[in-house]
C-alpha cells in the first residue's frame, strides 16, 4: 500500500471511530444506571428513563424487595367481583408497594398457578408458563412444568413470556404495551413497572448490568400489562399512584418489615 493510500485509510478509520462513538453518545445522552434508594425497611426505589438505541423509549419504576426484611404476597381481589383495581386490593395494607400479577381469563378467574401464603387461589397449572415461586426468603423463577407440588411455596404466580433466563434475552414476539415484571434471585425480587415498551427493548434493560445502564435481572418474567399494569405505593417516603384501566384478580404486594 502507497503512503498516501496508507494515510487516507487510516483517516477514513479515525473518522469511522468516532462517528461511531458519537452515535453512542447521542443515543445514551440522559440515561443513567437506575439508582436505588431505601424507601422503607426491606424496600427500596429506582426511576428509569430508557431510549433504545433501535426503539421507543420507555420510562418506569423498579422496586427491589429484600425477603429478610420485607414481606411478598400474592392478594387476591377478593369481595363480590372476581377482579378490583390493585388500589382497593391494597387498601387494607398502611404501608405498601403493589402491582398488578396474574393473567386472567373471560371470567376475571387468574389463569396458572397462584398460590397465596400456602394456600391456592388458582389450579390450572401452565407447564409451558414461567413461575415466580417463593418459599421462605428465597425467590426463582422457573417453568410451571417444574412446580411439582405448589402448597410447598408460600408464593406461587405465572406470567409469560420469561423475558431473561440465566441473564440472557430469549427471542421473543415484537410487542408494544406497558409492562410489569418481575425479577428473582434468592432473597431479591425486583418489581418493575414501565410504560409502553418493545418487549425485547424491555428485556434486555432488565437484563443489562447497573453499569450499562440497566437493572442486571439474571432472570425475569413478563406478568399481565397493558390496560393492567397498575402501581400503588404508600410509604412514608414515597407515595405513587399509576392506576390501570381495570380490575385484577390479585396483587403483588410487598409490605416493609418482618411479620
């Protein structure tokens, strides 16, 4: 190669470089590592603000649940109606943070396995589902073909699609809607609400580490959204209400301190 050949290769790769830099920078402007933050003992909080580099941005709210300081139930809607908003299933609970869990069907009944301090809510077990399954202080999420016997978690809830499986993204089906999740790993489960987001777009940010920018869930499960994704939060730190556009059979309810 000629010199001068040489020369202009070399200032075609220096520009390359930082024309691709550059774009990096443009697309990760304004986003940071979600911070958390102590809420309430055993609870604590995070805001995030995503853009996707190849998708809509998206924005939300991450609570990470310690089982060795703060309680995890599944709340069934409960009273006359199979389903009530996530508000009036909370409201018997002075300090909480809940979501919106079960799947349900025509009926309003959840769908899959749900299971409430050792005791079922719902029997119709989905092999091919994922599970969060907690049993004492420690949380997994697995498939529901691996829940032999449900009455032996304090916790049982389906949800689908699993968004990470061992920290990595599976390929998933190409949809925008709001989103809850939920990510465990022995006595950690982190609840997440986001707005409209592209599935994958959503899971990998769960699946990221905290220093690219996302949450670091080494597995996570995608539990009912869209019209239903809805949040209350009455701490004495935090207040947040982010209602749905209708009624759940139960609830993820997570309660500070120890019972």
């Amino acid at each position: 190669m000629k010199p001068a050949t040489h020369r202009l290769v070399m200032r075609l790769h220096v520009l390359l470089v930082l024309v691709t830099v550059c774009g990096e920078v443009e697309i990760s402007a304004g986003q940071e590592a979600p911070r958390f933050l102590t809420v309430a003992p055993g609870i604590s909080h995070a805001t995030f603000d995503v853009r996707p580099p190849d998708g809509e941005p998206f924005s939300g709210h991450a609570f990470r649940v310690d089982l060795g300081e703060a309680e995890l139930r599944l709340v069934p809607a409960g009273g006359p109606s199979p389903r009530q908003p996530v508000a009036q299933i909370a409201s018997p609970f002075p300090a909480v943070v809940a979501v919106n869990a079960s799947f349900f069907d025509n009926d309003g009944r959840a769908m899959g396995l749900a299971v409430s301090e050792g005791r079922l809510l719902a029997t119709g077990k989905r092999a091919s589902w994922g599970a969060l399954a907690v049993s004492g202080t420690d949380a997994r999420i697995v498939l529901g073909s691996g829940i032999s016997d449900p009455l032996a978690h304090g916790l049982v809830v389906q949800g689908l699609p699993r968004l990470v499986i061992g920290g990595k993204v599976p390929g998933l089906k190409p949809q925008l809607a709001e989103r809850t999740a939920v990510c465990a790993a022995g006595s950690r489960v982190v609840v997440v609400v986001a707005s409209k987001a592209e599935s994958t777009a959503f899971a990998r940010f769960l699946a990221e580490p905290p220093e690219k920018t996302g949450l670091g869930c080494s597995d996570a499960l995608n539990l009912d959204g869209g019209p239903s994704t809805q949040l209350v939060v009455r701490l004495p730190a935090l207040t947040l209400s982010l209602p749905g556009g209708w009624g759940v059979p139960n609830a993820l309810v997570a309660t500070p301190g120890k019972r």
